[in-house]
C-alpha cells in the first residue's frame, strides 16, 4: 500500500515527464496562482529531494534524515 505522499510524487513525476509541457509556463502561472504557503512547501519538496539524491547511497545520512523528519 503507497503512502499519501509516495502516491503525490508519482503523480507530479508524471506531470513533470511530459515533454508536451512549457515547464517555464508552468512556473508562471504556479506563481501567478499559487499562495505563499503553496511556494514555500514546494521549495520543501525540492529541498528534500535534493539532500535525498545527495546522500543517495549513504545509509548513515538516510537514517539521520529518517530521524530528523520524525522530530518536524
């Protein structure tokens, strides 16, 4: 059984995947639509995604971020 979140990310890779889509366009009217709260929480994502990639193969840095997100 998938997560809410894990189920969230496949539907915006998807999104993301298509070619046919201006990603530029997509950043103008996500600003233009979008509150502050939508932006910042998106900037989370991003982030997370990044230290995950990062620490890809680091067992150590999965688990400390494991922890870390259990703390927010």
């Amino acid at each position: 059984m998938k997560t809410d979140e894990e189920k969230v990310a496949e539907k915006l890779i998807s999104l993301l995947s298509d070619i046919r889509l201006d990603l530029t366009m997509i950043g103008y009217y996500f600003a233009n639509i979008a509150t502050r709260g939508a932006f910042l929480r998106l900037e989370e994502v991003i982030e997370s995604s990044k230290e995950t990639e990062e620490s890809r193969f680091d067992r150590d840095k999965h688990w400390e971020e494991i922890i870390r997100l259990g703390r927010d």
